[in-house]
C-alpha cells in the first residue's frame, strides 16, 4: 500500500487518480474496516496537510462554511446564534465519544454516508449544501439530494468532499436533535433532527438507508406526533443488533415530539 500526504487539492486530485487510491480524513471509519480487512486501498491519500480543507467561516448572515477537515470536537466547540449551524454543534457533541471527536472530521463522515451516522440526518434538516471537488472541477450538492442509498452518496470516483454550507435558518428560528442509543457515544437506534418555530423540518435517520424528510410540520404535540405516526407506517426501518423494526417504528412518533418541541420552545 502506498501512502502520499498532498498539500493542495490539486496534488490530492491527481492522487486519487492512481489505482484504487482512497482518501484518508480522520481516520476512525477506514482504519477500523482496513484492521478488520474490510478494506485494503493500494494508495492512501492523507487530507490532514491541505489547508483549503480547513477552518470554519462564518458568514454576515449567520451562515457558516465548514472545512471537510474541521474534527468532530472543534465543530462541538462552537456556540453559533443562527439556527443551521446551532444545529450542527449540537449534533457534533453527541458524536461517539470524545476521542473519536478529536480526531474524526465532518467530511470523512458526510462521505461515508453511514445510516445510523449522525450528520447526514442534521443537514438534512438544515438544508444544507455539500461542496464537492474533483480534477473536473467544483460543485454543489444539496444534503437532501447527496445522500442516495446505504453507504452510497452522490460523489463521483476521484471526488472529495471539500465543505459543508449551512444557511442560518428562519429568522428567529429554534433547533434540535434528539438521538436515541443503548449507550451515549453509541451509533443512533433512531435519531431525529428539527429546525424551525410555529412550523418545524424534521429528518429522521435510523429508519431507512438514508435519513427520512418531513417538512412544515405544526410544533404542537398533536401535529408532531400524528406526523410521527404516518411515517412509522410508511417508512422501512431495519432490524439489527441494536433495535428491532418494530421498536423504531414504536418510539419515533414520540422522538419526532420531543425533537419538534425542542426546536419550537427554543425559538425567539
């Protein structure tokens, strides 16, 4: 296996061209299925040494543009007052645990596309937007149209996630993210992720192989979980070793309650 360390996104371009080259972000998601002979890329292609990947910009309208390489625990850092990017520090806090946060990065995560994965659900409720780069040059992806299947996202091969835009929200706007696991740090058995105030959008990971879209919903508790209830019907949640169908489709009406009226009583 051959590992390169570009500085620029250019040299990172042409080196995801060689072979079956993969890129290298923090690490936590490929190193883990490289030990366990998931995955065996002939070339590494480290991201760490590009400065372009980097850095949080916050924008005059509240907006922020978050670097590909902004670690878990620097975006958990930060206390923003406009509601999209409150939504996304309050989502990184809850991410694994505090030594996956220091070193997993936003990127590597909107990337891998995980189901049970925290991000996807919150930007999705953000409408947020993913800028992508590649040797063939940039573009932009909204999060509602990236994420397309299990582990399956809209970048092309040789592409890279370079940042994560996310407008500020209504104004005056409140959010939340609600995430039910076995244990805190664990991946989510379901989690929900609500913007907004009189009327909320909620995205709903853990019950499909991407997150779930409900949007406009009235915050009240009647509303929440009448919605809650015709998604449990309509929506095709696993089974695994951490939940059964059935059970997600039990809690997530009263998961999209509590997530809703988070967001409402947060509100100005």
């Amino acid at each position: 296996m051959n590992y390169v360390a570009p500085t620029s996104l250019d040299e990172a371009y042409r080196a995801l061209q060689v072979g079956e080259a993969v890129c290298l972000a923090g690490g936590q998601s490929l190193v883990a299925a490289m030990n366990l002979g998931l995955a065996a890329p002939a070339q590494l292609v480290s991201l760490r040494d590009i400065a372009a990947l980097r850095g949080i910009e916050v924008l005059a309208d509240g907006a922020m543009r978050i670097g590909a390489m902004t670690t878990h625990a620097e975006l958990a850092a930060l206390s923003p007052a406009a509601a999209g990017p409150a939504l996304l520090a309050r989502t990184a806090r809850v991410v694994a645990y505090p030594a996956i946060r220091a070193r997993g990065t936003i990127g590597g995560s909107v990337a891998l596309a995980d189901p049970a994965a925290d991000y996807p659900v919150a930007l999705q409720a953000a409408d947020a937007t993913i800028e992508i780069g590649g040797a063939a040059g940039a573009r932009m992806v909204k999060a509602r149209a990236f994420f397309r299947g299990l582990f399956e996202t809209a970048l092309e091969k040789h592409e890279i996630v370079v940042a994560v835009h996310v407008p500020a929200g209504p104004a005056g706007a409140g959010s939340a993210y609600e995430k039910l696991s076995i244990v805190a740090g664990d991946f989510a058995i379901i989690s929900v992720a609500a913007l907004g105030g009189r009327s909320v959008d909620l995205a709903v990971g853990g019950c499909g192989p991407t997150p779930l879209l409900v949007t406009g919903v009235e915050a009240s508790d009647e509303a929440l979980l009448a919605a809650g209830r015709a998604l449990a019907k309509s929506c095709d949640p696993p089974s695994d070793h951490r939940a059964t169908a059935d059970y997600r489709r039990r809690v997530l009406p009263e998961m999209m309650r509590r997530a809703g009226h988070a967001a409402a009583s947060g509100a100005a």
